[in-house]
C-alpha cells in the first residue's frame, strides 16, 4: 500500500510543481506589466509559452535534483536548500535562453520575480506538505512497513528512534535473528527463514543492522534481500562512529568512507563563513561599541582588577589562543581552571548581570575578527578540560576541526555553562556535520532573541 500511496503522492507532487511555476510566471507578468506599469514587448501568449518552458525546464531539474525522492527521513531545510538552488538555476538558464535567442526585449526583471514568487510558493506547499504527512503518520496513516534484520546495538537503536518519532512514518513489523535479543519487537524468524519471511511478509523496506560477531553473514543476508527484489538499507555496526552525513569517495570504483569530511572542509564555504565573521564583528564592534564603553566602568567600578578577563582556550586545529571577556569575578586563584556556575560566590553583582545578558561576550568580536574565532561555533574550552574531556568523551576532539564560536547550537539549545558537556558535544557535533550559511544566520537570531528576552527578564 505505501508503494502505491508514494507513487500517488508523487505524481500530485509534480502535478502541484507544475501548476505553481506556471502560475508564478502568470503572477511575475502581471507584477511586471500590470503592478508596475511596464511596457509590453511581445504578445501575451509569448509568456504563456515562456511559462510552459519554464514547467517543463523546472519539473525536469527537480527530477535530476532528487526532489521528487520520498524526504520521509531528510530535514526541511535540506529540500529547501535543493529546492533554492535549483529554481535559481532555472532561472538563469531562462535568462541565457533570451540572450542567445535574441529575445532581449523579454524582461528579465520579470524573470527574476518569477524566481523569488516559484520558489516562495513552492517551498511554501512542501512545508504544508510535510506538516500535514506527519500530521497523518503520526495518527498511524501512510506507514512505510520495515522489517528489522539483526539484533545487535545498531537494531536496538534503530527501533528506538524510528518508535520515538512516529511523525516519521516508519512502523517495525518484527526482526530476524538466530539469537533472539531484542524484546521489544517480534521475532519472525533466523537467518536461515529470511529469504521465505521476505516473500511471506512483502514488507516496504529491510534495515540490516546486524552485529559486529555477525559480520561475515552480510554478503549472504544481502543476496538474499536482493533476490526477492526488496529494498535494502544498511545501518553498520560502527555507526555511533560516523558522523549524521558520511562522505564517500570512490577509489577506481572503491567506495571509500570518510568519518570526518565536514562541508566547511570546502574552500567555498569556508570563505564565506570567514568572511561573514569579519564583516559581522566589524559591524557588531561599531554598534555594541557604547555598551562595552558602559560595561568596561561597570566592571572597573564593581571590584578591583583589570576590566578585561583573559585566558587560554583551545581553538582550531587544537591551537591555543587568548578568549577575552569583561571580567564578571572577583580576581582568584582558580579563574583559569575552576568552573563557574549559575551560582557562583566569585561573581560580582554587575558581573552577573552581564553574564545574564552575554554582555561579558561582546570582547570576543575582537578574537572573531583576529580569526581566532567565529560568530558562530563550538565554544572553546581551556586546555585543563580539553585534556580531561577527550578521555571521558567519545568524539570530543572533533570540534576542534572548525573555529570556536561565541555562540553556537548547543548554547541556544540550553547547553551553556554548568550543563550536561556530553550534551553540548552532541549539538557541537551536529552542527559541524551540518553547517551551511543559513544555519549560522538561525543560530544568530536565535542568540539575538535570547539576549532581548535576558533583558526583559532582568528588569
């Protein structure tokens, strides 16, 4: 059932895509000709014709961009950001397409409208889309039926998370193991009655998650999920090891994987995180500049000692630099290596109340600009926890693959501070594995309206 229900669901989805490109070139003439009184160089049915090319161009490009894929188990953001770049490809293929076709006189103001509206409405639909499948899935509709072979670590998690979010859509008809050690969902059968138990059950897909001792059964488990022609994913025994979006490379058709390739590994983007960084602190600099002014006195006149407090965090590539920060404390013998906590006796009466509004932060738009640091990141620890943590905690060196942050995902998540470190690492760690520029501009507004709600809750 859900096979038909996909493919239904499809055809409507390219069906929607089609009409909303069309309407938008028909919205895009009228805004150009009509809205703003432009001057009409070709008949009306040349834009007709022009929206039609555009359907076809579009729907095609969708295709190749994978768009019409199921996105049961990728991020919003993800389809959004295909969706972007294809519909802006689509558009300047139109637009060359006038060039070389002598048809200058054809707006491109309107094409470019064109572009903003089909993009608007279209992600517009696949978030009303998505919210109304997880609605639905949720009550126990549209149902992707898998069956779960192995009964190691990896099918013990796989089963928790998939039942954990039933917005998802997944529903675990049983596994198949010889030992029998998963409680929680029905066992059908060993490996031997697997190929019978796929022909009897036809189930959507099959998650090969067998253990580690069962590695030399894969090839067999495999041929025979392909022999009945079902559908095979694969989740590998070390994958508390791989990061959410794994690389591979392909060595003369060798697929290789590789555990640490981050997209800030790019040359592109990171370009344009550092330059992002050194325009935002230049601007932040200037605007917060009368508040460091305001905060330096405060500082100075709460308690004696220097107004500026430094010391010695790990940054990239596990390089040691100099964080600075309006001193919030009393001077002491444990500011390098003690913990401060909500609850702090070294705290002064002003340098708490920086702390709760991040002002005590606003010096390291200085470090961000040295390029010591990022606006957005993993926040650096000093060396004494660095040592102390990367024994304790799986993964943990590898935040230092990317400039640290004044603030980051774990921060506006909660993770600030004396909370959970094992918490913070896991949201370091998604964002490093998941970076792109829209993501840093989320953090940020999200930090902006924390900071404004610190304030209204400090008055």
């Amino acid at each position: 059932m859900i096979k038909e229900n996909q493919r239904l669901l499809n055809q409507l989805n390219v069906l929607s895509d089609g009409v909303l490109v069309f309407a938008a070139m028909l919205l895009a003439y009228w805004i150009r000709f009509h809205l703003f009184s432009g001057t009409v160089s070709f008949p009306f049915r040349s834009f007709v014709w022009l929206g039609l090319a555009a359907v076809v161009l579009c729907l095609g490009t969708y295709a190749v961009a994978g768009l019409y894929a199921s996105y049961r188990a990728v991020r919003f953001y993800r389809e959004a950001q295909t969706l972007f770049l294809a519909t802006v490809l689509d558009t300047l293929i139109l637009i060359t397409a006038l060039f070389v076709f002598r048809l200058n006189e054809m707006s491109r103001w309107m094409l470019v409208a064109f572009c903003v509206l089909a993009y608007g409405m279209l992600v517009c639909k696949r978030a009303a889309l998505r919210t109304t499948l997880r609605h639905y899935r949720s009550l126990g509709y549209n149902q992707k039926h898998v069956l779960v072979v192995g009964d190691g670590p990896m099918a013990a998690a796989y089963v928790r998370k998939v039942r954990a979010d039933r917005e998802l859509g997944y529903t675990v008809d049983g596994y198949v193991a010889d030992q029998g050690r998963l409680k929680t969902v029905d066992l059908l059968g060993g490996y031997d009655q697997l190929e019978s138990i796929l022909e009897q059950r036809n189930p959507d897909e099959v998650i090969l998650a067998i253990s580690p001792d069962e590695f030399t059964l894969t090839g067999k488990l495999i041929n025979l999920c392909e022999k009945t022609g079902t559908k095979l994913s694969l989740v590998p025994f070390y994958a508390a090891y791989m990061p959410s979006n794994p690389q591979v490379d392909n060595i003369n058709g060798l697929p290789v994987i590789n555990l640490r390739r981050i997209p800030l590994d790019n040359l592109a983007n990171a370009f344009l995180k550092r330059t992002m960084d050194i325009v935002g602190s230049l601007v932040l600099i200037v605007v917060t500049s009368p508040l460091m002014l305001v905060a330096a006195v405060g500082v100075k006149l709460s308690s004696p000692g220097p107004i500026l407090f430094r010391q010695e965090r790990v940054g990239r590539n596990k390089k040691p630099f100099y964080m600075y920060k309006f001193r919030s404390m009393r001077v002491n013998d444990s500011e390098q290596t003690g913990w401060s906590r909500d609850r702090d006796p070294r705290k002064t009466a002003f340098g708490a109340f920086i702390r709760k509004c991040s002002i005590d932060e606003l010096p390291q738009f200085f470090n961000v600009l040295r390029g010591d640091m990022s606006l957005v990141g993993p926040r650096p620890e000093v060396p004494y926890y660095v040592e102390q943590f990367k024994e304790e905690i799986p993964r943990y060196m590898v935040k230092h693959q990317v400039r640290p942050g004044i603030t980051g995902w774990a921060q506006v998540n909660g993770y600030r501070g004396d909370t959970s470190i094992r918490k913070r690492i896991e949201y370091d760690l998604y964002y490093i594995e998941n970076w792109n520029f829209f993501f840093d501009l989320k953090i940020l507004l999200m930090t902006l309206f924390r900071a404004v709600n610190a304030e209204k809750l400090s008055h």
